[in-house]
C-alpha cells in the first residue's frame, strides 16, 4: 500500500474501517493492532469479537452460556476472551485428532479428551470431517473424525436420558431427539435444532391464526392438527411403515416429506401444543399412541368458566382426573355404559380431549378408545392408565421398540437379498437409494439399547429379580454392538452402564473386560513383517488390496495377514478349514467387508480386483486406511505400525 493509499484509508471514519475489519480473519487482528492505537482500538471493540464469535463457531457447550450472553449488552461480555478460549479448544481438538490418526495406540482416551472439550469441539470436527478430497489422508481424517462426532452426540444424548432416569425434568423433544444423536452424523438435527423446529412451527402457527389467544382449548387443538397435517405430518406412504427413519423426531421435523409414525406424529403435534398454551400430553393408550389435551384449570375444553364450588372433589377433578374421578363400575370415563345398548350418561362437558393426528384433524371420542380397549381384551380396571399420560420415559421405551423392530425388518430385507444373490451366484449389486438403510442400522439399533438398558429396567422395590433378569437379556446384544461397532465408547461404558450390573454376577465381568480393552488399547500393535517368511508361507496379497470372495460374491478390502490359520480350534472345525484345497496351513487374511463386518478369510477364496474406485468401501476403509491410490487401485495403509511392508 502506498503512502497516498495508506492516508486515504486513515481519512475513513472510523464505521467504515470497522465493518472493513469484519472481514479480516481473526488471525489478521493481532498484526492490525500494531499498526497504530487508533487500529487497536478499533480491534479491540467487543461488538467486532462478538461478529466474529458468532458467525465463526456455530455450536457451543452450554458451559458457554452463549443465548444468554449474545442477550446481554455487547460491553458486558468480553467476546475477545471468548474467541481466544474457542480458539484455543480448536486447537486441541485437532492435535487430539492428529494423535489418533498417527497412531493406533491410546486412541480410547484421545476420544473421551477430544469429548470433555465439550460440544464446541463439533465445529473442528465438522470441518476435518469435510476435509478436501485432495488430503493426502482423506479417509482416516473423515472416518475419526466422524467417529469421535458420533461419540460426542451419543455422551449428549446418554445425559439426558439419565437425567430421565433419575427423576429431573427432561422435555419431551430432548427425551426423544436423543435417538437422533445416535444416528446424526454431519447433518442436521441435534436437540436444538429440534427445539428450535418446533418453535418455528409454533410461531408460524400463531401467525396463521391471529385470534388463536380467543380460541377455546379444544378449537385450538382441532386446528393446530389441520395445521400440521397440511405440513406433511400425514400417514406415511403404503408400504413404507416401517421405513427405520419414522422413528426420529428430528428427522420428521426437518425432512423433505416429514417422515413419522404415530408417536412421532403425537410428539409433535404435543410439543408444539404446548409452545401456544395447551396443555398436551402423549396417551398410554396401546399399539397407536393418541395424544390427550387437558383443559386449564377452572375452564372446560370449550373455553366456559366452571363455577367455583365448596367440593374440593369437583375442583381437583379438572387437576388429577383420574386418580380422583374414576368411571363407575360398568361405565366409561364419559359415562357411557360398557354392556351392549346402554344408554349414555355423559357429563356437561369432557374433561379430556383426545386426538389422532397422524390420522386426522378431528377429535377422537373416549368410545371409540374404550371400544378398542374392549376388542383386545383389557379389564376395566385399566382403563385408567391406558387412556392416561404416558411419561417421557414410556415414550422414550416405546420408540426404542419401534426402532428394533425397523432395524430387524432392515437386516432381514438385507439378508434376503443377499441370499438371492447367492443362491443364483450373481454379485449382489448396491441397494436402490430407495432402499438404503437410512438412518444408519447400527447407531439406531444401539440407540434403542441404550435406551433400553437405561429406563427399560427398574433398580427397587420388589421386582428387582425381574429387573435383574431384563438387563441380562440385553446385555449380550448391548455388549456385541459395542465392541464391535462403537469400541471407543469404553469411557461412556465404564460410567453409565457397568453400574447397572453392580449387585450382579456380571458386574467383575464387565469391569475385566473394560480393563482388557484398555490394556490393548495402549499396548503397541504386534509387528508383522515379511520378512523372514519363505516360500509357501509369504502371503500373495497385502493390506489395502480389494478382492471378490469367490463364493459369496461380496467385496472386501484386507486389512490384515497371518502366514497361517490362527483361529480357534473350534472355528476350524465349524467352519471345516480342513475342507479346503490348502487346508489351514495356506494364509489367511483379516478383511473389513462392504456390509461392515469383520471376517477372516482363507487365500484361495479369494479374487482380487482392480475397481476404478470401490464406493462401497470408501466410507468404511478410512479406519485403516489414509485414501484410495488410483494409480495402482489399492488403498493407502495407515497401520504401517502393524504391517511395516505392506
């Protein structure tokens, strides 16, 4: 800059060169501030730190208080400090990473640091997960970096199911937005941003209705229902019931077409309820989850005053009207009688409202309900709690069984698929888009076990036996499906389930099993060179090479290589090793498999191949592998320290 340009700009007032400073990046703010004091002043001003917090970290830990902060005057905070403190996490997170890219030693407690950042740390992990295709270790980048993004969501979403646990207030979008952080990846979709989903709605629907606050309870209810129901929470498409991604609140909120089920529909409809004033609640009533709205206090559901009375009884009806106004014998809870053409006794008015709607907009009358609870059989007696509230928590257990259920159709559309291909030796070809897992199988299947394990249990009174008996059925399922798909949870294991089991037999189990997955986990890796090996015994192909298995037709990448069979006995002899041509003194190789699992194959099965660039495996191979060379069409190892030569 000349010295001509140079004193044109210092004749800018000083608005000008500020909002020009908005532009420079905050590395650059440092330097300016040495050119003269009026720069430093002008750097220094809180309402440019504020900018810049602001628009550069979009996620912070409530540790940060940031919503109360941004509401406070500029000059009370000081948002310099708090940019550098951001800053500084930025950095850790990315040396942390750094770490467990270089090595595979140590990496379980690289992952609870990278957590106890906090969820500031999401931004630096965003930014590796999108890292340029050109990296020279693009693969291993992304797939850590998505690995400890997951660890984080699922340390949120584990926090507020066990604040559920232990008795605290947990909204109903939190209890069930935690089943998305299990499955959220990159995307969109966190506990805020299902929060702030359902405010949007909220806030369009006022603006909608400009006499909503004239409206009686039950008007507003009707048509809050035609509200959402013209915004796509509708009846999911025939066929598509049990689509796995019907089961996310985030995902119905912010998805193209809304994709829901009943209780999500019911959810929603509930949390937006009680955004505009209504009191909302889900109903326990079985199989299809209705949604109940209670009048205020001292009014009907159509809005009248209910004249003050000296019963207390009459009064606390409208606050607790189960436990205090239960429906006499051989009645329903609106006075109709339960025998077959007796006439109907109702009161003046309802005292609760209940509503189908993922069905429709209009109200659903307690006969219908009560007709349905007499087709399957309940007794009267509980009527009660069927046609009651349901707690967060019986939401959060029945969505968990809703979500197995999705996961197991999944993986046996899969296996059927699979065995087509078999039966017919044809390579099974990538599903249709339409019929791609989504969201993904494993992060939900784990998400509802978690669930399970942590509310589905009682911990007192006399069932404890019947308690004891639950957990062990979930255990197995729990621990497969940690170790083999989420083995650096160790940290979230060891705090909030281990304890579970604690009067158990399976509690020393637990705690030896965790120590031995540390152990190994800061233990170096074995080294495993060529050299030395002669003749029959070198292996033909190395780590990172793509192959076909001559049998089952699925692709595989090799991860890993023993000169020799060095499985189990056992294993041999169910898989009958000896069978083959080679028998078990040929090599056999450790491969991670398009479908994600982990087999050990022997030589002759397999068929290496050359694809231009395997897709299938990309998204997987990152755990071993830095990229894909396209040259020579193998992948890049990253486990140099175990295979020096390959």
């Amino acid at each position: 800059m000349s010295s001509e340009q140079h004193g044109l700009f210092l004749s800018l007032p000083d608005e000008v060169i500020q909002s020009i400073f908005w532009f420079v990046p905050a590395e650059s703010l440092a330097s300016i501030q040495s050119v003269c004091k009026r720069f430093r002043y002008l750097a220094i001003e809180p309402i440019l730190w504020r900018h810049l917090c602001l628009t550069r970290f979009r996620y912070w830990d409530p540790t940060h208080l940031i919503k109360q902060k941004s509401a406070c005057p500029v000059a009370q905070v000081d948002w310099r400090q708090l940019f550098v403190e951001r800053a500084l996490l930025d950095r850790k997170a990315t040396k942390l990473l750094d770490s467990i890219l270089a090595s595979q030693k140590g990496r379980i407690d690289k992952f609870q640091a990278i957590v106890n950042l906090g969820y500031g740390a999401k931004d630096t992990l965003l930014q590796h997960l999108h890292v340029s295709e050109s990296a020279e270790d693009v693969l291993a980048r992304r797939y850590y970096s998505s690995a400890v993004l997951g660890c984080l969501h699922r340390n949120i979403a584990i926090q507020e199911w066990c604040k559920l646990k232990e008795g605290q207030h947990v909204t109903l979008d939190r209890a069930l937005g935690a089943f998305d952080m299990f499955v959220l990846e990159d995307r969109e979709g966190d506990l805020e941003d299902v929060s702030h989903a359902l405010d949007a709605l909220a806030e369009r629907f006022r603006e909608q209705t400009p006499d909503l606050d004239s409206l009686s309870p039950r008007a507003k209810a009707t048509q809050l229902a035609s509200f959402l129901r013209a915004r796509g929470f509708i009846e999911v498409p025939e066929g598509r019931y049990d689509d796995l991604q019907n089961r996310f609140i985030g995902i119905a909120l912010l998805g193209h077409d809304h994709p829901s089920l009943p209780l999500i529909s019911v959810a929603v409809f509930c949390c937006v309820a009680q955004r505009i004033g209504l009191d909302a609640r889900p109903c326990s009533f079985p199989f299809h989850v209705h949604a109940m709205v209670l009048p205020p206090a001292g009014q009907t559901l159509d809005g009248r005053q209910i004249p003050s009375s000296p019963s207390s009884t009459q009064q606390a009806t409208y606050e607790d009207p189960w436990r205090v106004y239960p429906p006499s014998a051989g009645q329903t809870l609106d006075g109709a009688s339960l025998l077959a053409g007796g006439s109907s006794a109702a009161p003046q008015h309802q005292q609760i409202m209940y509503l189908d709607p993922y069905r429709s907009d209009s109200e659903v009358h307690i006969r219908e309900l009560e007709s349905q609870l007499v087709a399957i059989g309940a007794e009267q007696s509980t009527y009660p709690s069927l046609l009651g509230d349901s707690t967060n928590s019986e939401m959060v257990l029945r969505n968990a069984r809703n979500i197995m259920k999705s996961v197991q159709d999944n993986q046996h559309l899969a296996l059927t698929r699979q065995h087509a291909h078999r039966h017919h030796h044809l390579t099974p070809p990538p599903p249709p888009e339409d019929l791609k897992p989504f969201p993904d199988l494993e992060g939900a299947f784990y998400s509802a076990l978690w669930a399970s394990l942590l509310l589905g249990v009682m911990t007192d009174g006399p069932q404890q036996l019947a308690a004891a008996s639950r957990r062990r059925q979930y255990l197995p399922y729990f621990v497969e499906h940690f170790v083999t798909h989420f083995p650096h949870d160790v940290s979230l294991f060891e705090r909030y389930i281990i304890p579970l089991f604690q009067n158990l037999s399976e509690y020393q189990q637990l705690l030896e099993a965790t120590r031995v997955m540390r152990a190994g986990d800061l233990i170096p890796k074995k080294i495993i060179a060529r050299s030395g090996l002669e003749g029959l015994k070198l292996p033909r192909y190395k780590v990172g090479q793509v192959f076909r298995h001559k049998r089952y037709a699925y692709e595989a990448v090799i991860t890993g290589w023993d000169a020799e069979c060095r499985a189990a006995e056992h294993w041999m002899q169910e898989m009958e090793i000896d069978r083959l041509s080679r028998g078990r003194y040929q090599s056999f190789y450790h491969v991670l498999v398009e479908d994600k699992s982990v087999r050990y194959v022997a030589e002759e099965n397999m068929q290496i191949i050359t694809p231009e660039v395997p897709y299938s495996l990309l998204p997987l191979a990152g755990r071993y592998f830095k990229r894909w060379d396209k040259e020579n069409r193998v992948f890049v190892s990253n486990i140099k320290d175990e295979y020096p030569d390959d």
